[in-house]
C-alpha cells in the first residue's frame, strides 16, 4: 500500500539534541540502575572531562524508585558524570558533578526541573563544526523518517547561526521554524535581543517563530502541574507576574509565545493570563501550549477565545499508559484531549518531541489507533490533518510503502 504525504511536519522537536544523542552515550537500554556498569564508553561520549548520556527511566526498572550518585561513583569515580532521563527534565550525576557545580556532599545525585537546566546549560557546549554535525545528522534522521518540516523548540544565537550557515551552503533538506528557549525570566530581553537579530537573517528553510519556556515539567518525572496531585505542586522559575511579561512582550514585539505546559493547572494558569492580558492590554498574538497531556473542559473553553494552537505528541501515550490511570486519579478522564481538541476547532498538531521519543509517523497513528480501548476520546478527522505543513511547499513530499518509506522529493529533487 503506497501513501503519499506532502509536506511531513513534526511540530515540536529538539534539533540540536536530536543530533547530539544520536551520536552520543544512550541510556534507554537499561532496566536497573546498575546496569551502567555494562555501558561501551566511547570518547565521543565526553564533552572535555564530562561524560554525558541520556534515556534512562526508573519505571522501566524493578523498582522503580529514582538512582543515586552511590552507583555512578563506584563505577565513573574520574569524571562528572551527567545522565539526563528520557523525558529530558531530570538528571543524574555523580559526585564528583555535583561538586564542580556547587552542590554539597549530602545531595542524593538527582537534579530536577531548574536545577537539571541550570545544570545543563553550564556543561562544556560544543565546537561550531561539532553543533553543526548534529544538525546535519539530525536533518538525515528526520529525512529518513520522511519529514521535510520541523518545528524546533531550543534554539539559541550558537545553532541560529550554524543553522543558517547550512542552508547558505545548500546542505539543508528540512524546513525549519526555530523558537528561541529562554530558560529564565531574567534571560527574556537577552534572547528576544537574538531573536530580533535573527529575524533579519531568516532564510528560504530557516524562520524564526518566537520564544520557548518551560513552565512545568513532566508526568514520568513527577513534575507535572496537576490540580489533584500533591506530588506535582509547581516547580518552575516563572511565575504568574513573570508569564504576564514573556507573553506582553512577545506579542507586542510580533513573535509568537510557546509554553511547555503539560499539567491540566499549568495550562489553566496560563491561558488565564493570556485572556487578561488581551482583554486589558488590548494586544494579542500566537499562544502555543506544548504537550497538552492533561487539560480540563473549562480551560479548553477559554481558549477559544485566544489565538491558540495545541502541539501533541500521541506517541507519548504508548509510554506513558504503563503508569498514566494510576498516577493521574480522576484527572485520567483529561488525559491526552486530541478528542475534545480536535472536535473544538482549536488548531492541533501532532510531533515526536524528538530525541525524547522516536522521530515516526507511525507511532503516533498506533497510538491515536490504541488509545480508544483505554478512554481516550478518538481524534476527529484524520491524522494527516495534523501532522502536515499548510500551505505545502512546492514539489516536497514522502512516499511510503507498508509504513516503510521509499521516497522523500526535498523544493522537487529527490534526495531518498
């Protein structure tokens, strides 16, 4: 069976760190945290003395309680050593790391939400040729997997650059919308500056959207801002008055705002300050909820007011169903709302979250397929209707065959 689909578009991936753990140290294999003892580690696998690696899931282990320093000490005791979890929210180092990043001996060795990004941004960054050869190996992997657009989600003036020197030089095959990250409120004017500068150098395949925060973190972590979940009480450097300021002046500056919102009181909080700055500001622009895996009737309902898109990533699901009916409560009636969504008429797309999950097409049919005999409301319509760029770029499309693909035509040349 052929399918041909014009213009695949993944609408929330993380370029840059979809490259670097392609070549990079992965963790997703291990089913106990002394596993690491087995891992093949390569020189690649270090940045200056920093071994880093990613993918690990407590609640893929017997026990599914979180890891200490105490393992990664008796088998890492030379270098810091930082493994981020699957979901890309949480951390675990040695102690060696938290000592270089100023943390005392009786720290346990994980780092979650601000503290695990604090921690991140402060590892040794890559060499411009070394960022730019994950773009270009990322760029293969979407290719490969028949997307030719992408919506990126962690941008800075490092990858912007690199990123345009690419398409310069012809060796990009995707279209991409870059959002800017800003990791801290005292950050905004720093990276609004960058995205200001940056929107003078857009070119044909790299454009800039607007900027990204994180507002809460994650259900497999425990960070999720749910309603009904004491284990999920706010953990975010941005505060209400800081949100109100960050979605002002986007809009007025003409970008667009993204927020990772996956709780169902993340999101009410902030489409709660997005109506009132549109009714008392009198401004308004693009509003961007990322994730969206847990969402109440009434915060869908004031949404319709506002100029906003859901971005969903149903392969989640496939994951998360292990665990979601009993971490969630009554809140599990909410989960995954591409049903409610969808019949809305607010505008959906779907993605991978790339390196998080597996950059595929197919994972999220399964998933909207499967997820119907476990209470998720079914999608309206079908899922090419989120999962493609509008309008299509001329002459750029995939064939697949059995789920397999067989060609992908880039601006009309064919490159697989």
């Amino acid at each position: 069976m052929f399918l041909k689909i014009s213009s695949l578009y993944d609408s929330h991936v993380h370029w840059l760190g979809t490259g670097q753990i392609e070549s990079g140290l992965k963790l997703f294999h291990l089913r106990s945290p002394e596993d690491v003892a087995t891992l093949d580690i390569k020189p690649s696998y270090f940045r200056q003395e920093w071994l880093i690696g990613f993918g690990w899931d407590q609640n893929l282990w017997p026990s599914t309680t979180l890891p200490t320093k105490a393992i990664l000490d008796r088998y890492f005791p030379q270098n810091p050593v930082f493994f981020q979890r699957g979901d890309g929210h949480c951390s675990w180092l040695n102690s060696l790391a938290l000592q270089r990043l100023g943390y005392d001996s009786s720290h346990s060795g994980i780092l979650f939400e601000d503290d695990h990004f604090k921690a991140y941004s402060s590892l040794p960054t890559q060499a411009d040729e070394q960022l730019r050869e994950s773009l270009k190996t990322a760029t293969r992997m979407f290719n490969e997997a028949g997307f030719t657009h992408i919506r990126d989600m962690t941008c800075n003036e490092q990858q912007w650059n690199q990123a345009v020197s690419l398409d310069n030089d012809g060796e990009l095959s995707l279209y991409v919308q870059e959002n800017f990250l800003c990791e801290r409120p005292q950050d905004l004017e720093s990276v609004l500056s960058q995205a200001r500068k940056a929107r003078g150098q857009q070119t044909k395949h790299v454009t800039v959207q607007g900027i990204k925060i994180f507002f809460d973190g994650t259900l497999g972590s425990d960070t999720a801002y749910l309603s009904k979940c004491t284990c999920s009480s706010l953990k975010s450097a941005w505060g209400q008055t800081d949100i109100e300021n960050l979605i002002s002046r986007c809009w007025s500056d003409g970008f667009e705002v993204a927020i990772h919102t996956i709780g169902d009181e993340a999101a009410h909080q902030v489409v709660s300050i997005a109506r009132k700055i549109m009714a008392t500001n009198k401004i308004t622009g693009w509003l961007n909820l990322e994730h969206v895996e847990v969402l109440r009737p009434e915060t869908l309902q004031m949404l319709k007011a506002l100029h906003v898109r859901c971005h969903m990533q149903p392969c989640h699901w496939l994951s998360d169903r292990l665990w979601l009916q009993e971490k969630l409560g009554d809140l599990y009636k909410y989960a995954f709302p591409w049903g409610p969504i969808s019949r809305s008429r607010i505008p959906l797309h779907f993605g991978s979250d790339s390196p998080v999950a597996r950059i595929s097409f197919w994972d999220n049919k399964k998933a909207l397929s499967e997820s119907v005999n476990f209470d998720i409301q079914e999608l309206k319509g079908e899922i090419l209707d989120y999962h493609c760029f509008f309008p299509p770029a001329a002459g750029t499309y995939s064939i697949f065959e059995d789920n397999n693909l067989k060609e992908l035509h880039f601006d009309g040349v064919r490159i697989i």
